[in-house]
DNA sequence: TAACATTATGTTAGCGCTAACATCGCAAAC
DNA sequence: GTTTGCGATGTTAGCGCTAACATAATGTTA
C-alpha cells in the first residue's frame, strides 16, 4: 500500500506494455526514430496514438540531465523591437520539440541575473539575451553554462558564446550624419529610458554631429523614463521651449519619434521643414505616418531567426560559419527629414 | 563503474549533507520552512547559499507529479494588447516559484490545440488562455486538466472554469452608438485580421447601427490580413474612393484607428470634421495623436493581474468570489470624434 | 565455417526530488 | 509515572524517463 500514483497518465511503460516492447525502444522510437526498426516502429507510433501518450518532458529532463527549453530573456514585453525577435524564435522553436521559457528582466540588470540562475537550473538547450551588459556574474554564469549561449540585439568583439545584431553606435551615427547632410543646423537628441543602447546611439550621434561640427551638449535631452508617444509628444515641447532654434531631433526609438510629430503638430511647427524629425528600429508606423517618418531600419525578425539558426547548428554538433553576426541597418530616408528647397536657408 | 554522473551541480543530498539533515528536512526546508525548527533552517539555509545550490525544478516537478509551470497562450506576440496582458502575468509570477511558460498560437485554433497538449504534458499549475473559442479538443482538454484554467480577454456564460476579461461585443456596440449620437450619417466599420473577438465587435457596432436606424452593409469592410497602421491608411483609402459619402468609421483596433487617420490626412480629409474615427482598447498613443484619436479603453493590464489573482486564490486552496469577471471599458472620447457643430449639418 | 563487425533490442540502475509512512522527543493529561 | 498527542525529523520507495552496459540477431570477411 506504500505505493504512490502517478498523475493517471499512460506512460511510457504503458506503451511499450500495447506494443510489445520494452520501454527503452519507445524512448528510442519517440526520439531518434532511426534507431528502431520500421516493424517496431509502426506498432509504438500506433500505441501512442491509441494511449494519447505524451511524454513527460520532466522525467526526459530529469533522466537525461539536460531539458529541452530554450531560455530567452528580454528586457521588455511590451517594447514591439523585442516582440518581433521573440516572433521569430518563437516562429523558429514553436514547432519543434523544443520549448521556449521567456522571462522579463525589466531592464533590470540584477533581474536578470535572478533569472539567468533559475533558467541554468533547469539546465536548458541553449540561452538567448538580450543586449551585451549583463553583470559580470551573470556573463560568467552563462560562460560556464554548458549550452550555447547568444547574444541578440547588439554586437561587440567580446560575446559570451555567440552575437547576433546590429551596431548601435553606428546606427546612431548615421543618423546624426544623415540630419547634418540635409543642412539642419541645431540637431537635439530626444532620449528615453535609456538604456545601454540607446547610450551607445546617442555616442554615435555625438560622434557624428562633432564630425559635422554641429554638436552642442545643450541640445540632449534625456529621461529614465519609459519611453511612449505621449512622452515623444511631451518631451518635444519642453525642448522646443527650452531652445525655439532646434531645428532637427534624433528619437532613440520610434515611439518618441511619433510623440514627437504629433507634438510638433500640435505646437504648430511644420515638420520637416521646422523641425526633421529622425527615429530608430523603423516600425512599421513611421512609413504610414503623415508626413512618413525617417528612422534606422533593424530586421529584428531576422535577429532573432538567426540566432536559433546558430543554436539549431551548435546543437547539431556543427560549428557555426560565424559567432559574430552583424546584421546591420539601413537609413530609411522619408519626409519628416526631407527639406523643401527653400526651407533650407 | 556503472553510475551515472548528474550535471555535476550540487543536489539537495549535498545540502542535507553539509548541514547535517536528511534530504526531506532539506526539501520540507525550502518550500515551506514553517515545516522545519529554526535551528536547522538556518544552517541549512546557510549550506545551501554556501554550496549555490539551485532545486532542480524537473525533479521536483517529476516527484510531486506537478510543475510550477504556469502555461500562457496568447495568439500573438507582436499586437500590443496582449503583451500588456503578458506583462501583468509575468510582474505577478516572475518574482515568485512560478514559470511562466509562454506559448502563440498566432490565431491557429489548432495551434493553440497543439500547445494545450504540449503544456498540460507538463501538469502545470495553471493555464491562461486568451478568448472563448477553443476548438472543442482544446475545451474538452482544459476541462479536464487538473488545474485552475482561465480564459482572459473575453467573457461569457460558458467558462471554461474561470474567466476575466471584457465584451466584445458592447464594446463594439458602444462605439457605434457614439457615432451614431455625434450625428455621423454613413458609418463604416473597418477591420483586419478579424478574429473572433473582432467579430463580436462588430455584432455589437451592427446592433447599435441598427437602432440608430443608420445600419448599411455596405459599409463594411474587412480583410483576413494582420492589422498594422500601414493597412489602416491603405484600407481606408480604398474605403473613401469606393464610397466618398462615408463620414465615419469604427476601427476594430488601435493600429488601424492610426493607420486610417493618417490615410485620411493623406488624402486631404478633415478629421473629425470629414470623418470620424474611433478605435478599440485605447493605446498609449491614442492620447497623443494629433488630432486625438477617440477609442473603447480596456485594461489589459488589470486583466493579466486579475487573472493571476484568480489562480493563485485557487491554488492557496480559497474558493474565487467570482468565476467570471467582466472588467469592462471605457469610451474615450477625443477630438477624431468631435465635429464642430457647423460640420453637424 | 569460424571469427568478427554491426545492428536491433533488452536489462538495470539511476537522474534529484518528494509522498507516504515511521519514529522520536517532549509536553500535557490522567 | 504511564499514557496520549503532536510537532519535528527520518527512512524508504518511487515519480517517468534514459544512460550505460548486455545480449541477441543479423551480416561480413577471410
């Protein structure tokens, strides 16, 4: 009477009990079918059908010392740069007989630390990150990870394992030089939030205004705050209070740079020929807006599709062309920067 | 030399080793220390941050016949509203024992059916899923998962056990019944991707059409493609050159809501004067378009949160006030509604 | 045909944890 | 002082699966 119960579901042993077989051959016919004879093989795949089995990804877990969840960490649920990278792991791992375990760091760098630890323990497939600052714990707990680690959103000589992104730096850049070349003259940067990245594009917006000789530390406005619309729209207005001359803005991202239009609208400032108006990531808004809003195109869907394609690679035992990938960006150039003739006095 | 080598990582028997227990004081010590005096707890307490160990979360899930899973299924990563929904699940579990353990179904009733299967293979502690219109599989599988289910996003008779969220269906109805009421003569509706809770919407919109006696099937148009702001200025486009006499329309969401907004400043049309525009669940950047964009505020946030106060009510082995709760919504009414009285005529 | 590979399948012993029962120590009750 | 009750701790046997070795069945070579 000592026994215990399971949760009633068939098992394993279930199965091999219909098929006539021992449980060792379902759990090689379920896994690699290959190495299970057609005959076997016919009589298991009939028996699960007809138990309606579905393995226990915890006992395989457990006996088997590694789980096949994919851990993927963001910084942000809400942010839409995030959500179409996790679309394409999602897309990438949804199918198969992986399971993607996502968690929220919260920009948050001990947050995700905290979550590294508990992801490792349940000895995943592989980790997926956002963003090359983690701690240093946390980096060198995923350097001893025993799975392939990659990095997303970013790139950098130096990655744990592998990399995956795009350049901040010199998306911000060209962006700077892009609102120097169409003659604006007192170029601001709008900032939220702020974090690493949006550190290292507004490093190379300054790089390029002082290439351009137009850089005037006065002209940067950043907040901690998350960044919206409405604070796109707010923070243009203080900005434009604070120095009328600002005749050209760079956005860290796409929804400041709409805030932005909008406020200017309402300010009554004729975008661009009052005020250019640049973002980043170009979400699918900024060409349907009116006037359409110039910005730094990223893939994010390609990011994260080719971050499981150098997993799917590693864990097939191959060893990926490249552990640094840079995807890179490209200008969008559209109205909200694009100057009458006569506008440019 | 036939033993088997774990991950090499420190086991509870580790723990109970170093602080002088056996494992089951160890493992009674951890997940409800009240069971365990003081002094030991301290001292395993103590070893178990000496020896960072982390509790393999598959064995226990393995040996207690549950996980501490909690399965999420939304039908899209990318659409706003559910991430907000996300965000207030992952605030509530992540910090605590739980997993959230996300899946997307991406409006495929027979995905999502493949995902109930995978998850309740994991004998979660709990499962969300957004709406009310599973195939029947997938009713008759959370109906008889041995875990609390709700369905969030949606209301109605019929829970599957529990379930918040909001109606459809006067939601659309409300929105009807203010163009109706702002003296707006041809009404249209405009929809993408139309799913099932886009449907109810535009039951609701129809009814009130109805008895404001202004209902013209003409003016409906729908598309099965995603619903993006570039769709919504290309739809409504369309829409004004087949029927230039249409002077409103009722978006079934916010990005078409922008989207025809910015397709109707395109074209050179006055909003609200030539055409309203109101949308659904009131985004951030509803607020701040210019003009601003009218819309039915939902909180999808509240309905994350609620319906994680729901299971854990259930969990801690209360009995929920209510199964079913409808949070409702708001009209937000802004200026894309708002015609000066001379437009009126 | 013997000797040896090469598969295909089986047996056994865990993976790390917890349910179920057993025991122990100590205070209250008789 | 024995009995009873109860909370704190321990012992044992799995949870459902797979690694590692064992063996049987088949093919291959000289």
């Amino acid at each position: 009477m000592r026994k215990r119960k399971g949760a009633g579901r068939p098992t394993i042993a279930d199965v091999a009990n219909k098929a006539g077989v021992s449980t060792i051959t379902v759990s090689r016919a379920l896994r690699d079918p290959s190495m299970v004879s057609d005959h076997l093989r016919r009589k298991i795949n009939n028996a699960v059908r007809k138990l309606n089995y579905v393995p226990h990804s915890h006992a395989s877990a457990l006996a088997s010392t590694r789980s096949n969840i994919i851990g993927v960490i963001v910084p942000s649920l809400t942010n839409n740069v995030f959500a179409e990278s996790l679309r394409a792991i999602y897309d990438a791992f949804g199918q198969g007989a992986f399971q993607v375990q996502l968690g929220n760091s919260r920009y948050v760098p001990a947050e995700e630390e905290r979550l590294v630890r508990t992801f490792l323990g349940q000895r995943p497939s592989a980790m997926i990150v956002a963003g090359t600052d983690q701690t240093d714990v946390t980096r060198q707990l995923l350097e001893n990870a025993e799975c392939p680690v990659v990095q997303i959103m970013d790139v950098g000589d130096d990655p744990i394992d592998m990399i995956v992104g795009f350049s901040h730096f010199e998306g911000g850049k060209a962006a700077g030089l892009h609102l120097v070349q169409q003659g604006y003259k007192r170029i601001g940067f709008l900032g939220a939030r702020m974090d690493p990245r949006s550190h290292r594009r507004l490093e190379g917006f300054k790089e390029a205004l002082q290439f351009g000789g137009r850089y005037d530390p006065d002209l940067i406005m950043t907040t901690t705050l998350s960044s919206s619309v409405s604070l796109g729209a707010e923070l243009i207005w203080q900005f434009c209070a604070r120095r009328p001359d600002l005749d050209a803005v760079f956005c860290n991202n796409d929804d400041m740079a709409l805030g932005a239009l909008f406020g200017c609208q309402k300010a009554g400032l004729s975008v661009p020929d009052d005020i250019g108006i640049i973002g980043f990531n170009d979400l699918e808004m900024m060409a349907a807006a009116h006037p359409s809003l110039t910005s730094i195109r990223t893939d994010r869907y390609a990011i994260g599709r080719h971050a499981v394609e150098m997993i799917q690679s590693v864990l097939s035992g191959e060893t990926p062309d490249k552990k640094i990938v840079d995807l890179g960006f490209e200008l969008q150039v559209r109205q909200s920067t694009s100057r009458s003739a006569s506008a440019k006095a």
